[in-house]
C-alpha cells in the first residue's frame, strides 16, 4: 500500500452564525486555476533594501515546474504586477482579487484585480497601519483583511467588501480601521528589542486572533468581534526568553465542545531554532508547552556569498548577502526549552542550540500542517523538515530533512500535495516531488533540476483559487 502525497486537510475554524455573503462571479473566464500560484518577491538585494527597483509579483504555472497536473500547461513565470517589497499574498477564495503587503517603512497593502490574461490590477493601495508588514491573514467570513507589521509590531485591520476589495471604511480610512499595538521585549537585544508580530492565525474554534510575537516571546490573544474588529484579551502563551515566535499551524481536536474547542498548535521558534507543540484549552484560551524540538539537526550550508539579509527584524546585525560581517550566533537556552511538569511523562525533551554554541545562520521560517504531516522550512541549512503528527496527541516525531533544491527556504505553499518553495537567495522556485513506494511510509525527496525555475528573490507562494 503507498503513502499518498502531502495533503492539507480541510479548515476547522467553523463559520459565524450571520448569513454569509455570496461572492460575484467574475463575468469572463480567469486564467487562474489550481495549476497556477503567485509569487511574492523581495527587491533583489534582500529585505530591508530599496524597494520598488522592479520587483513584483509573478504568476507561474505548475507545469513548468515539472508538476504533472491534468489541463493545458501555460508558458515560463510571467511578471503580474511591478509592486513594491511584495514579500507576502493572501488569496480571496472568489479567485479575482489577490492582497500583497508592500514591505517598507511606510508600509502598504495592496488589493489587485486579476484579469482574465493572469495579469494584476491594482484596485486600491492602503496604509498598512505600521512599518514592515509581513504577513495577511483572510477572516473565515471574507469580510476583514489581518496584517501584522513587523518593525512597528502592531495588528491592522482592514474590513472587505463583498466581492473581496476594501470596505468603504478602509478606503475612507487610507488603511487599518483599527492598529493595535503591544509592548515588551525579550533577552536577544538585536532582535528582541521591542515587540515584533509577525503572523496572525486563528485560535481553535476562530473566537480568538493569535499573533506570533518575535520580540516579546509570546503569542498576543484577540477576541474577534461579530464585524472582525479586535480586543485585546491578553496573552495566550509565553514562550521561554528567546524563543522568536514566527510562524504558526493550527489542528482544531474534532471532538471537544464546539463552543470550548481544545486544539493543538505548532509553533516555529525563530531565533532558538526550534519547533514547539502547544495545547491549546478552549475553556481558558489559553496554550501550554507540551513538546519541543529542533528545528532540524542539518549544519548549515556554507553560503560565502549568500550570507542572510537582515531578516524579519529589517535591522538586525546578521549581513546582507555579500557583506562580510560576522555573522551573529542565535540565542536558546536548553534549560527553558524543557516542556511544562505535567506533560513531562509524555515528552522526550530535546537539546536546542545554545548561546554558546558555533555561529549559526539556520532560521526556521513557515510553517505547513497536513493530515499527518508538518513541514517546516528552515534557511541556512536550506531543507524542509518533515515531521509525523500523532494523530491522538498530536506530537511530533521527525521523518526526515530534505534540501530545498535551492538558498535560503523563506515560504512555501502544498499545492494539490507538492511543495513548492520560495528559494530566495538562489532566486528560484523549487517543487519537491514525493514518490510513491510498494511498502512503507514515503517522504520527500531531493528535487531534480528540472523541478526549479528562475524568479528574482522569491519570498511567498500561493495558490491562485
């Protein structure tokens, strides 16, 4: 019996109990379709440099990465939009509009129209409420736009209109009709000199808005509002002094009260290179530290003229690419990695890196749940860890490392049970077959060059609907 491929299970955050609106149909036929994903970039250079030199947004189909996929096979990587730092997309589940931050100071959220020939449109450019957004996230319901801001670490929210571009009261606003903002730091004085959000997801059952918190170690609580709006409800967990929350999955337990839902979350620790499991408890809303483990055990790979860019702070002391400055150790203490006492029967705890051990320039990035999978992509060693979830428990044993086919792993997205990946120093795209086997479990395997297609500082993929 084989193993089949890498799938993502279907969302669990259940739908508000108001009408839900329907979503015009575009009146022509889109050349966006499940064999189609967008790419979100970089200024060549590497984040934090000048943006809007010619970077944007590339629409690119699944053949031409070498993915067998039934339907005609478009062309090479075409250029969407010319946008500035577009470094993260969301999709509206309608398929005509795409959302891309624009990655500055002075930070942008753009709406775009995709037109029937795949290409953008800009409907609206709005304030992102702060500096460096980094990340959006789609409401269940369509109807609010969440961006989180890195540098400034505050959460904006953008309310939507039915056929997915801005609200009247975003546009009247120029952006956020609501920016919440945070305090706080944690021990790693270059990176975690202030508060640092740098994804949002749904808590298990959807009343509650987490957002991974970099700076402060902690993941921020939201109580979501009937109209999307946000009120702060305190911190869901804190995670031990420098932990860098990045990016997090989210497993709803399908047997718990639907009011109270119980889940399991898993969190990618940035700066001690570690991936966390955390039970989350639908009575108190609150998440607690059951299981922690290495990001991966690979050395990082020798990148003598590929060196970091300054990352998801913009500011730290880590070198942009070709700059010979030493590179600067992350920070992790095994001693606060060890999981909490009552779970400790069930947990293996793992040694993380230390501050005293060699420089590192691994950084796990994002973060990808499946139906008993979790993939994790992690710069520097350049590989995609994979994992196998208990399906009682939902811990996590590992399976394997594989490369990347390319530098730097920054995103990812599993479409129809391929991962593809955003290599952005190598500037390329890269799918990552699995085989099927006649017996046993299967996993990915390296990519072969054929798989991999050129694209400028690649930083976000995602499926076009």
């Amino acid at each position: 019996m084989t193993t089949p491929p890498f799938t993502t299970p279907q969302p669990t955050t259940p739908q508000p109990s108001t009408p839900q609106p329907s979503t015009p149909q575009p009146s022509t036929p889109q050349t966006s379709s499940p064999r189609t994903v967008w790419i979100g970039t970089y200024p060549e250079a590497g984040a934090g440099t000048p943006a809007g030199l010619g970077e944007g947004i590339w629409r690119v189909a699944l053949g031409a990465l070498g993915v067998a996929l039934p339907g005609p096979t478009a062309a090479g990587p075409v250029l969407a939009a010319t946008t500035p730092a577009p470094s993260f997309l969301a999709t509206h589940p309608g398929g005509r509009v795409l959302y891309a931050v624009g990655e500055q100071a002075a930070g942008t959220v753009t709406a775009f129209a995709a037109g029937p020939d795949g290409r953008l449109g800009a409907l609206a450019v709005v304030s992102s409420g702060g500096a460096d957004p980094c990340h959006l996230l789609l409401a269940p319901d369509m109807r609010t736009l969440y961006v989180t801001n890195y540098s400034s670490g505050s959460v904006g929210v953008l309310p939507l209109d039915v056929d997915g571009s801005f609200a009247r009261a975003t546009i009247a606003a120029g952006g956020p009709v609501q920016v919440l903002t945070h305090s706080g730091s944690g021990p790693d004085a270059d990176r975690q000199e202030a508060p640092h959000a740098h994804s949002a997801a749904f808590a298990p059952g959807g009343a509650h808005l987490l957002v991974a918190d970099l700076g402060t170690d902690e993941l921020r609580r939201y109580r979501i509002a009937i109209d999307g709006r946000l009120t702060p409800d305190g911190i869901a967990a804190t995670l031990p002094p420098g932990t860098g929350p990045r990016h997090l999955a989210v497993r709803t337990s399908p047997t718990t009260e639907v009011d109270r839902p119980d889940g399991v979350i898993y969190l990618v620790g940035e700066l001690d290179v570690t991936v966390r499991v955390l039970r989350w408890d639908g009575e108190s809303a609150t998440a607690t530290l059951i299981q922690t483990l290495p990001a991966c055990g690979s050395s990082p790979r020798d990148h003598p003229a590929d060196l970091p860019e300054p990352d998801s702070d913009r500011h730290t002391v880590v070198p942009e690419r070709g700059d010979a400055a030493t590179v600067v150790p992350e920070r992790g203490d095994a001693a606060s990695v060890v999981p909490e006492a009552a779970d400790a029967a069930s947990v293996v705890p793992v040694p993380v890196p230390s501050s005293a051990a060699a420089p590192t320039v691994s950084l796990p990035a994002h973060v990808v749940l499946g139906a008993d999978r979790l993939l994790v992509s992690v710069r520097g060693a350049d590989v995609l860890a994979e994992f196998e979830v208990d399906p009682r428990t939902g811990l996590l044993a590992p399976v394997a490392e594989v490369p990347a086919g390319g530098s730097w792993p920054r995103h990812f997205a599993v479409v129809d049970g391929v991962p593809l990946v955003a290599n952005q120093h190598s500037d390329t795209i890269t799918a990552l077959h699995r085989p099927t086997a006649p017996t046993g479990p299967t996993t990915l395997t390296a990519p072969v060059g054929s798989a991999s297609i050129p694209i400028p500082a690649p930083a976000c993929v995602v499926p076009a609907i």
